[in-house]
C-alpha cells in the first residue's frame, strides 16, 4: 500500500492527496498515517510545498468528515432508538445512557470532537456522534477542522523531518492504533460483561 499511495501523491500532486485523505476519511482503514507521512517526504524532496500540503490533506479529510456529519445528522437519534432497545447489551447502552451522552455532548462536544480527530483509528469515527448529537454545523466544523489540521500537520511534519526514514515513525504509529484498538476491544468486551439497564 505505501508503493500505491507514494505513486498517487508523486502523480496527481495536491488533488491526489486531497482525495486519498478523502477516502482514508471515508472509508477508515486507508490509513492516513501513510498518506500524510508521504505527503511530507515529497515535501522534503523539494517536490510539494509542505504547507499547501498539509491544507490539501486537512480539505481532504474534513470533506470525509462533513460526509459523515451529515449522514449521522439525517439518521438522527430518534431512528436508533428501536434498535438500541432491542440490542442494548450489544451495543453497550440503554436510552437513558443515550439522553446522558447528549446532555454531556452539549456541554464538551467541542472537546470529543477536536481531541478525536487527534486519535488514530477514532478519529474517522468522531462525526458520526457529532451528527447523531446534532452538534451545530459551525462549531462541528471549526472544531474538526482545528483537530485534522493538527493530526495532519504532525503526520507531514514527521514524514519530512524523518525524510526517508518516513517508515520508522508510521512503524511507530501502527503499534499506537494497535494499542488503542486493543483498549477499546478490551472496553467494549468488558461492557459487554458487565451491563444492565439503567432502572
């Protein structure tokens, strides 16, 4: 995959970038660690300019994000709450978990939102209780757009200090997603275990 990605960056320049970061935002497993990591190296190599790219990456994503956003948003709660009655213990949660995470996402959503794009793996998913929340649009979009600018701007920054040793920091970053997985697997089967309904 890092051959295909270096080739798509080195070919279609910002525009390919930008829909790489797009489809990694879209569809997760296309890590972005990868393509901002190259994105860098080509900076460093005198072929981009290593801010264009990181605002071409940050487009990108926050395109996915929007996509996601308002998916979520036109799914709405209220679509879920058959589903989440039913298969509670699955999905870890009962509606009044659900009216609590709303009242919390009112007050910190800015938070969730901008630390989460920060993430790896997690962040591709941070639209999508965004949306279900019905967060505002504005405070969605300054929040996401100020979270991806960093996630991208340290993944670009890292591929272009590190030049060709661009694969020691996305060897790094690959133990870093698969720790987290880890801990949420973990989280979900311990949820799992342990659940009730609230009375």
């Amino acid at each position: 995959m890092t051959g295909w990605v270096q080739q798509l960056i080195a070919d279609g320049g910002y525009l390919g970038l930008f829909l790489l970061m797009f489809g990694e935002t879209v569809f997760p497993p296309i890590p972005s660690e990868v393509i901002m990591s190259m994105a860098g190296l080509q900076a460093a190599k005198g072929t981009m300019l290593l801010p264009a790219a990181i605002l071409a990456g940050t487009a990108g994503a926050m395109l996915g994000n929007i996509v996601w956003y308002l998916a979520a948003r036109r799914l709405g709660l209220d679509r879920l709450r058959p589903l989440i009655e039913r298969h509670g213990r699955w999905l870890t949660m009962d509606w009044a978990e659900v009216d609590r995470g709303e009242r919390w996402f009112m007050r910190h959503g800015h938070l969730f939102v901008c630390i989460g794009r920060m993430l790896p793996t997690a962040r591709s998913l941070v639209s999508v209780p965004a949306g279900l929340m019905r967060m505002r649009f504005l405070p969605f979009l300054l929040w996401s757009s100020v979270g991806t600018l960093g996630w991208s701007t340290m993944l670009a920054v890292g591929g272009w200090v590190l030049g060709t040793r661009f694969a020691a920091m996305e060897a790094w970053l690959g133990v870093a997603s698969t720790v987290l997985l880890a801990v949420l697997g973990g989280f979900y089967v311990w949820r799992v275990l342990t659940w009730k309904p609230s009375r």
